[in-house]
C-alpha cells in the first residue's frame, strides 16, 4: 500500500535519510523506532511532502506522488499526524475535524469519526487548545482519517501523553485499522506501545533502517538497545 525506495532528504547541503526502502502492505501496521535525531519526523514530512525529498520514489497503491504537492498527497490517500499534534487551538473540535474534509468533497464529519472518539462528539463546540494532551492527539487522529486515508502515518503519538491513555491509544488504533482497513506508519520512542499495536518493527538510525523484525518473535533486549543512549 505505502511503498519507499531509495528515499534521500537533505537540508540544504546535509544529507538526513540516506537511500531509506520501506514498504507497507494494506492493512499492516508498522512501528518505526529510533532515538532522538535519527530521522523519524523527517522521513514523515518527507512522505507528506512538507520537506522534499532529493532522491527516491514514493508510491500509495502503485501510484508515484513524490513530485506532489502535499494536498494532492492527501488526495491520493495519505494522511499525516504530526509531531506535537499542531491542532488549531481557536478553532472548535467539529471545524478542526472539518479541516481534514477538504478533498473527500464531504461536508460533515462522518459519524464513524465520532463512533471511534466519543469524547470529541460531547466536546465537539469547544476550542481545542482547551482539550487534554490526550484529546488532542484523538482530535489529530480525528482530523486525519476525516480525509479518508488508505495510509495513516503518526509521529510520535505518545509524547507527552499520559501511560494509561497511552495504552487506550494502541487499541484505538488497532480498531481504526479493523473498521477502516487502512494501513498505519507510526513513529515512536516507547517499545511497550510500539508492541501493543504492530504488526512489525523497525529501527532507524542515522537515516537508515538498521533492524527489522515482525512483532512475533521480536528481540526486545536487542530493540531496546537501539532506543538506549
Ligand atoms: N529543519 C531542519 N534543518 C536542518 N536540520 C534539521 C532540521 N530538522 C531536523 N534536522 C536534523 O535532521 C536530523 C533528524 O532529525 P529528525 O528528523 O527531527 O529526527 P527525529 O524525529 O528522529 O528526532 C537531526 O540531526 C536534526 O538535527
Ligand atoms: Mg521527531
């Protein structure tokens, strides 16, 4: 469904990810650990297009969308949950959402969206710089999948969110990918998330994948070493 190949992004003359191959199939769900720096953010703006990519070929369902524009990316099945969450805090929960409607045509939120988050339909006239940390982030979620996505990648959904809200999160996106088939790109920090919810996990550092391994069978002590400082 997501497939990478030979990914290189710069800025200006330094070289971040270095030549990145990964694919996705549908429905899968896959982690993609590293630490701090190793190019986690900008492997996912380079996806979404925020940041272009130098070298490499993108595709979502066979279709080649690394020359689009980021809207288009969207279009064509992409959908993008940035670090910090960035929701709009003066704007309501329902136009937040709304903002994710654009190129599905549709001018309601569908009730689907509020079946998975049902704390953002009874919250759904506030403003959201008054929400929680952690509906925020179901808002980010909200507001992506408002676009229909075939492909969901989230950056770091768990920073800064409480543990106990942090396994709810897991299970909330392993249903997303029931109900809506979708396949999710996560990046993340927290090995125990990371387990709960993939279906396979992969190390990045330094801009390159330097382990993977499905989730079955995975060497904890060997990933956690990675993570480690
Ligand atoms: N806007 C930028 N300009 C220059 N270098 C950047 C920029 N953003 C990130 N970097 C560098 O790219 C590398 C990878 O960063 P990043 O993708 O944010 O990693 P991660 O998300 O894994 O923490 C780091 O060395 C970081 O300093
Ligand atoms: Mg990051």
């Amino acid at each position: 469904m997501l497939a990478v190949e030979n990914l290189h992004v710069a800025y200006g003359q330094s070289e971040v990810i270095h030549g990145l191959d990964l694919t996705i199939a549908p429905g899968e769900i896959v982690a993609i650990m590293g630490r701090n720096g190793m190019g986690k953010t900008t492997l996912m703006k380079s996806l979404i297009g925020i940041v272009p990519s130098s070298r490499g070929t993108i595709r979502i369902a066979d279709r080649p969308i690394e020359t689009l524009e980021s809207y288009q990316r969207v279009g064509a099945g992409l959908a993008y949950v940035p670090q910090g969450r960035m929701i709009f805090s003066a704007m309501t929960v329902r136009e937040n959402i709304e903002t994710g409607l654009t190129v599905t045509g549709e001018t309601t939120v569908p009730d689907q969206i509020y079946e998975l988050f049902p704390v953002l339909l009874e919250m759904k006239g506030r403003r959201g710089g008054n929400l929680s940390g952690g509906q925020q982030q179901q808002l980010a979620i909200a507001r992506a999948l408002a676009s229909r996505p075939k492909v969901l990648i989230l950056d770091e959904p768990t920073e800064g969110i409480q543990p106990s809200i942090i396994k709810e999160m897991a299970r909330t996106l392993r249903r997303i990918r029931d109900e809506m088939g979708l396949s999710i790109l996560v990046s993340e920090q927290v090995l125990s998330f990371a387990l709960d919810m993939a279906d396979r996990v992969l190390v990045i550092e330094k801009g390159q994948i330097v382990h993977e391994s499905p989730r079955a069978g995975i060497d904890e002590e060997k990933v956690s070493a990675f993570l480690s400082v």
